[in-house]
C-alpha cells in the first residue's frame, strides 16, 4: 500500500524539467507540496482540500550513554480550504542504555491545524490545537504514559524572494503521574529557496521543560529538503543541543507525499462530504 501512495504521487505530480531549465528563478513549482517536516515548527500553511499528505521519517540521537531511535509518522487530511486533520505517532521507539535496552510504541497525536490570517499560498498565521495520547511505556522510560494536551500559534511570511521565516509559540498542559504541569514552546525557522528543487533551513528551539521540575530543553537544527518531484520530497539533518538537559546530537531523514486534488482542481470540484 505504501508504495503504490508513493508511485500514485510520483505520477501526479508534473514533471520540473521545465523549471530547471530556467536556472535564473529559484521559486519552487507552484504545485509543489510544503512539508512539516523535518524541523520541530510547523510551518502556518494547509493542506488543500480532499488531499492527503504523509510524512515519515527517522530519527537518532545520543545524550551521554544513551542512544535512542524514533519514527515519526504524520498523516494531514484537508478538510476545508482553512481547515486540515491531523494524525500522527512516534512510531517504533528504541533506547539503547548501558543497563538496558529498551522498545515499544511511542505516543499517537491528533489535532487539527486552522488557517486564520493570509491567503492559502501565503498563510500569515494559523492555530493547532492537538491532544497526545500517551501510549509510549513509563516503565520501558520511552514517556510519561500520560496524555497531553497542546494549543500551538504559527506563523510565517516572505522575507525576500528566497527567504521565508516561520516562527511557533506554543503551551500546553504535559501530564505525568503527578498529575500536570505548564509546557512552553517557542521556534524560530529561516528558510532559504537554494534552488527550483532545494530549500535549505536552520532553526532553534527551546522548551520550557519537558518534566516537572526539569529544566530547559533546546536546541538548533539545520537541514535540506529536496523535492523530487513536485508531490514528494526528501530530507535530511541534524542537531546539536544547547543545554544541558538536551541530547548531545542528533540526526534525522524522511519522506513525504501527497495524493489526491491540488488546491487549484479541489476550488473547482466539491468534496464528497
């Protein structure tokens, strides 16, 4: 099934020949898919109606003794020309520890994400509210095995004809067998258009804490997203902890696609629902 996604992506997507050979513009494809992958911010755009766009990836990090392995998945379902579903998972979560070696099921989330300000082009600013399931074991010391609750500020805007900057505030109520506890978050992303196929970003982040009682948690990520054709791209990265509650460093990769009617096809057919 995930390969027939793949290749029913693949062939409904047109072809960039066309824009690499006009090497002076560096504008993506107008068609071509924006991804909420591979930084932690979340960029304000919506996927266009009817369209289902998946995004999978993989992650490694070290902090100290301690290796660990996620695989993140996110399923985003548009709804409405403002308004996307969400569904996603940790994945398979591994950590590699010298008394142990631990794996399982990481936590499910689902939310929704609102266009509020801007075009659907251009998004000025949208609201994702979402839910945590916690259903990664406390005992195996992959979470908290508690549910969280999180409302998420996006935004973004052009800063040149390369250039575009996404910033996210978020709080949220982080459960733990105490009961809960108040959650910051605050991201802050420049994107820059290298090429008709590349986009390159560097980032940081920063949590409040992610434990009652813990500390600050940030850190700064810088990638490549590589679009093989206009529905389906490809990226990699890595990042280096600021603080000292942060994994030391980490590396990541993934995939995303997208099936189903373009925004332009989807203003012109109603949905099914």
């Amino acid at each position: 099934m995930f390969v027939t996604l793949v290749v029913l992506a693949l062939a409904a997507s047109p072809d960039l020949s066309d824009v690499q050979d006009q090497p002076a513009s560096s504008a993506p494809a107008p068609d071509q898919i924006d991804a909420d992958r591979p930084h932690v911010g979340t960029g304000a755009y919506v996927v266009a109606p009817g369209q289902v766009q998946v995004e999978l990836g993989g992650q490694w990090q070290h902090a100290g003794e301690v290796r660990s392995f996620a695989s993140p998945v996110l399923v985003r379902i548009g709804l409405a020309d403002r308004v996307e579903a969400r569904v996603a998972s940790d994945g398979l979560l591994t950590r590699d520890a010298p008394a142990a070696y631990e794996r399982g099921i990481g936590n499910t989330q689902l939310g929704v994400k609102i266009r509020l300000l801007g075009g659907a082009d251009e998004p000025y600013l949208s609201v994702m509210p979402a839910v945590s399931l916690g259903l990664a074991s406390r005992d195996k010391g992959l979470g908290s095995g508690e549910s969280d609750a999180t409302v998420t500020l996006l935004a973004g805007h052009a800063l040149g004809r390369r250039l575009h900057g996404e910033v996210n505030y978020g709080i949220g109520g982080i459960g733990d067998p105490a009961g809960r506890f108040a959650q910051h978050l605050l991201t802050g992303a420049v994107v820059h258009q290298s090429t008709p196929r590349l986009q390159s970003y560097v980032e940081a982040a920063w949590w409040s804490r992610q434990a009652r009682g813990g500390r600050a948690v940030s850190f700064i990520d810088y990638g490549v997203i590589f679009a093989l054709v206009p529905r389906v791209l490809v990226d990699a990265g890595a990042f280096t902890g600021v603080t000292k509650a942060t994994p030391d460093y980490g590396l990541f990769t993934g995939l995303s696609f997208a099936v189903g009617p373009d925004r332009a096809r989807s203003a012109i057919r109603p949905l099914p629902f």
